[in-house]
C-alpha cells in the first residue's frame, strides 16, 4: 500500500475521466486552436507501477494528465507505459522492458519522465543511465518512506505522500468506538509486504483496545469467505490486493467491489481513488493536491527551472470526508466524525427531492380535509334539522287533528249512537223475555251476541278516534296505502252520509306497499276529504260527491281525492300549500301546508288542479317501498 495517490475526492473518479474527454473534445473543436498551446510539443514519459487501471494509482495518473492539460502553456505527448513486473512476487528479469523502452526513446529521450508510484520510482531511477541520462525525473504518487534517496540526483523532484496509520486508526475507532476487531486486508506482492509491516508497527499502540486480524497469508477468496461472517464490531481496513497470498494477480479495483458485495462489515481506506461507494471514509490522501504539485512542478522543470530547487514536502491526509450512504449502513452518527468532516454522496431526503409537490399534495389534502369535515358539519346540522321539523311537523299535525275531529263530531256521535241504540233495544228486548214464565235461553244468548258485537263495534270506534288522535313520534314502516286509505273512507263515511255527500273509495287492485308513517298518512288523506266537503257544501246535494282513488303510477303509489265543488280559483293553485292561506272565513291556511310537508317528509309529491267536469283534484304520489314484488 504505498498510498500515495491522494483523493481529488472532490473528483470521483468518473468526474475525471470526463473532465479529459471534454478537454479533448475541446481541443478538438474549430476556433478552439487560438487558445491552444504552441510550440513543438513536449514529451512526457509516464511509467504505471502496475498498469494504466490500476487504483488507486490510475486515478492520480488520470488526474495529473488533467492537470497538466489546463496548466501546460506548451504542447505535450504524454507517453504511457506500465511496469508489470511489480505485480509479481518474484519479479522475472526486466532486461526486456529496459530494451523496448531504450529502442522507443535511443536517440531521442523523453523532454521529462513521471513515475507513477513506487515500484515505478525505484525502476527509472535505476535505469536511467541507460535510458534517458538526462532527462528530469519527477517521483510522484510515492509514500515517503520509498524513496530512495541515496539515488536522487539534481534532476529529479519527488511529490510524495506521507501514510499517516496512526491517525488513521484513531479516525475509525472514533467514528465506530465500539470497534472490537481491526481486519486488515492486504495482498502479498513485496511492495504490500513492506507496507503490511508498516501498519504492524503502528498497529501497536491500538492493540490493548482492539484486536488486529491479518488476512495477508490467506488467498483472496478466504478473505471473501470470512468478510461474510465477520463477527459483530469488526471493520475491514482496505490496503491493497495487487496479489493475494496464493499468488493470484487482482486487476483493477475488482478485488475491492467483491469484498464490498459480500462484506457484513464496513470498509474503510485512506486512499481517496477507493472512495467511490465501497469505503466509508476518513482522512485519505487528496488527489486533486497530490495532481496539483505534481503537475506544477512538472509545468516548472518543462520551462527550465532545475528539478533539484523544486522542494515539496510529503503531502499527508487531508481533511476527512466520509460517505453518507455507508453511515446510514453501519449506523454512524454525525455527532462522532472528526471535527471538521465533510459528509459527500449524501441522497437527497424525500422532502429535499419533492419538496414543493408534498406540499402541494398536503395542501390539497388539507383543504380537502376542512372541506369534508365542513360537509360532515352541515350534514349533521341538516339532519338535525330535519329531525327538528319533523318533530315540528308532527306537533302541528296533531293540533290538526284536534280541529279535525271537531269536525268528525257528527260522525262519530252517530256511529257510537248506532251500537248504543242496539245495546239498549237489545237490553230491553231480553228483559221482556226474562220477565216471562219460561224465558227463552236460546233467544236469551243470541240477544247477548248481539250485545257484544255492538260493544266492540263502539270500541272500535272509540279506538280510531283514539289512534288518530295519538300524540306520537315520526315513525315509518312498511305499509299499504290501500288500507290506509280503507280506515280513513270507514272514520269519514258517517260524516258524509250526514252531510249528504256521496263518499266513493275505488282501491288499487294491487297492493301498494310504501314506507310511511300510518297516522301521519290517515291525517293527510283525512284533511283532504275534509276540505273537499267544506268545498261542496255549498253545492246542491244531489251534485255533493267525492270520489277517493289508490292506483299504481310507475315507480310511485298514487292516492287521488276530487270533488264536484267549485274548484280552486287559477290565481289561488300555486297558493293553496302555503302557510296561513285560507279563503275559509274560520280557516287556519294550515292543512294543505301540513299536507304537504307530510308529503314530502315521505318523499313523495302532491299537486292539485281543476277537474274539467269542475272540482278541484288533489293528486300525491309516494315511491313504492323497494325489494317488494307487487301481485295482481
Ligand atoms: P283551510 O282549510 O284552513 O283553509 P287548507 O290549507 O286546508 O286551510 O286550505 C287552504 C285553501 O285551499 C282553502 O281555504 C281553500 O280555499 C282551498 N282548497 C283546499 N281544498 C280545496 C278543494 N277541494 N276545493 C276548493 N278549494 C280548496
């Protein structure tokens, strides 16, 4: 792990590799030329430790070539090539690559040569007297302790990093302090066997708080085997896997994304290239600084300053920075993370993202809300009123009805005089008998049936009265106009037949079935007749009629009541619902108005007109109670 390459983590290494498209396409583009280096072009050598994708070290390559694009006031060939020989644990002779290199530049050495970290380093340095003798060397993207100093010459500047495991450490223990075990992953190359005893050193003072477990013996996929079932409070420590202890060589960043999937720990690295979805974070190296020295001193020597005068000193981390996404994974608190953290790859809340539109929606749900709760109130206040009037309604019904009896008076005196008049005829007839010397037992017992029946037919009549007259609560139930109607004709018949009116009733032949209340029913159909008689009194007696009659109209049951009176004057029929209408000298005007809320109460309609053979027609229909089959 010589880590060097430093975390442009302001640049994730996507952002990068598009900033050098653009810069080519730039380049490329007409009209981009005026601004565009001259001159003879520079030639940059750039040698790749372990090859051109390898992270971390591509993604500081990628960047310093960035860099020196924007930088550069002089044209320049960057020429790439990778030292594969680093990968391997017994590294195979190097003659070759030297030969190829010396024939590509015999004759014609590079104008500088950039070593892409360590193994790169120690390789140019080593054969530069074959190779390019004079060329500058800038040493980058190498941790301090790997360069050789005994073979720096004047020519050569070094940008290097400094590990800091110490720090690194202390950085995971607190943002995670119930950390118990510390598995360090690390392959087996030589450049990771150095590092790996590094970071034993400075594993030391850590270990009386956790335990460190060293996967560097085992072959990478038993690491993957045990990442799997890591026990609880253990975190991975990335270094690097160029080649794993069964001497399986990893390409790329393959290695990490598997141990990522797998992985039932969190990840941490200090390699800024590595922070890209699989680590959590901390102080890592910075990229973009590292790219930035590197490129300014290569900007520097290009334009003829000595490389020797150029000093840097090692880079260390940079401020932290951890991954939001991983924190919400493993549980970690804002409030642990170093002073001074920044949060990156943080996804936006839900109301981050939608924001206006909840509001919107709470808006319109809100308003809805007040809406329906207001049409819930002023429903209930509708009902109440309802019941109100109702209950008003059926008060003023049974005044009515009081002022209806009145009327009914006659009527019932000469109904209850009829069976009293028997009663008495009987009871005397049954004296005679009695008074005799061998009194008739059998005319005796048919005398006393004849009584009883009389007696129960003046109850009867004294029980409708009484049902008439009952002072009781709105009610409905299911019954049938027909008999309704048949009860009321029975009550009135003995009034018409005083007044000398003729009383016709014709029933429906079917049944006529509604729901309603029966008293209210008799009160309305009772007020109807009762005007219809006021109506024809006047009249000649042999023109007195009125005639009552139930049908079947559609959906609705219909209840006509006409008359031969004079009719109701054309100006007078929209007024005679009204309250208080009256054309009667000791009318009230209240009947008809009763009549018709009762109506309506039943959900029903009433009309009147004139009946072209002259007397006024009163017509109310009320809806047939649903469900019920009417038979013929
Ligand atoms: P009231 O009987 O106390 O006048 P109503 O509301 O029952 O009150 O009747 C209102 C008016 O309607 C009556 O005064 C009368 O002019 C008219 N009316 C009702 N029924 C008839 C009818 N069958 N023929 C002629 N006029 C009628």
């Amino acid at each position: 792990m010589s880590g060097r390459i430093q975390i442009g983590a302001i640049w994730p290494v996507l952002a990068v590799r598009l900033c050098v498209c653009l810069l080519i396409l730039a380049a490329m583009l007409p009209g981009s030329a005026s601004s565009a280096p001259q001159g003879e072009p520079k030639r940059v050598l750039m040698l790749h430790s372990f090859g051109r994708d390898f992270r971390p070290w591509s993604a500081y390559a990628l960047s310093i070539k960035v860099a020196l694009e924007q930088q550069s006031p002089r044209p320049l060939d960057v020429q790439e090539h990778s030292l594969l020989t680093a990968r391997f644990n017994n590294p195979g002779p190097e003659a070759p690559f030297v030969d190829y290199l010396r024939s590509l530049y015999a004759g014609h050495q590079p104008d500088i040569v950039l070593s892409i970290g360590a193994p790169a380093a120690r390789f140019v340095q080593k054969y530069r007297g074959q190779l390019f003798p004079d060329a500058p060397m800038v040493l980058t993207a190498i941790e301090q302790r790997l360069v050789d100093r005994s073979l720096l010459t004047d020519n050569d500047t070094v940008v290097s990093v400094y590990n800091d495991f110490s720090a690194f450490f202390g950085s995971i223990l607190q943002v995670l302090p119930d950390t118990k075990t510390i598995a360090v992953v690390t392959g087996a190359s030589p450049l990771e066997k150095f590092w790996l005893d590094e970071v034993k050193q400075e594993a030391k003072p850590f270990e009386n708080r956790v335990a460190f477990v060293w996967y560097a013996d085992l072959p990478f996929e038993e690491i993957l085997k045990q990442a799997k079932v890591l026990p609880p409070h253990t975190v991975l420590f990335w270094g690097l896997m160029s080649v794993d202890a069964a001497g399986v060589a990893h390409e790329g960043d393959l290695a990490l994304r598997r141990l990522h999937a797998v992985a039932n720990a969190p990840i941490f690295s200090f390699q800024e290239a590595f922070f890209d979805g699989d680590t959590v974070g901390g102080p890592m190296h910075s990229i973009a600084e590292s790219s930035r020295q590197t490129a300014s001193a290569t900007i520097r020597i290009l334009g003829g300053e000595k490389p020797g005068n150029i000093k840097v000193q090692p880079i260390g981390f940079a401020s932290p920075k951890y991954d939001w996404r991983q924190m919400q994974r493993w549980d970690i608190s804002r409030s642990n993370l170093p002073p001074g953290s920044a949060i990156l790859f943080r996804e936006p809340s839900i109301w981050e993202k939608y924001g206006w539109q909840l509001a919107l929606i709470g808006g319109v749900i809100l308003v809805q809300g007040v809406l329906i709760s207001g049409l819930l109130h002023e429903r209930q206040r509708r009902r109440l009123a309802e019941v109100e009037s109702r209950q008003r309604m059926a008060e003023l019904a049974h005044v009515n009805r009081y002022a209806a009896a009145g009327e009914l008076t006659t009527s019932i005196a000469h109904e209850l005089n009829q069976p009293l008049g028997s009663i008495l005829t009987n009871t005397e007839t049954a004296e005679s008998i009695l008074k005799g010397a061998s009194p008739n037992l059998e005319e005796l017992k048919e005398i006393l049936a004849d009584i009883r029946r009389d007696d129960l037919r003046a109850s009867e009549v004294i029980r409708r009265l009484r049902g008439v007259l009952r002072k009781t609560p709105f009610e409905m139930i299911e019954l049938d106009v027909n008999e309704t109607v048949r009860e009321v004709i029975g009550f009135v018949s003995a009034l018409a037949h005083g007044r000398e009116i003729q009383l016709s009733y014709t029933p429906a032949l079917v049944d006529l079935r509604i729901k309603g209340d029966p008293v209210q029913l008799q009160q309305v159909i009772l007020n109807l007749i009762i005007n219809a008689m006021d109506a024809i009194s006047e009249a000649e007696p042999r023109k007195r009629e009125i005639s009552v009659t139930t049908n079947r109209s559609g959906a609705s049951a219909e209840i006509r009541v006409g008359d031969t009176g004079p009719g109701i004057e054309a100006e007078n029929l929209k007024k005679v619902f009204d309250p208080f209408f009256t054309t009667k000298p000791q009318g009230m005007g209240m009947g008809l108005a009763i009549v018709r809320t009762i109506v309506e109460a039943h959900h029903g309609k009433i009309s009147v007109e004139n009946q072209p053979s002259g007397g006024a027609l009163l017509t109310i229909r009320l809806p047939i109670a649903r469900g019920r089959s009417i038979s013929a």
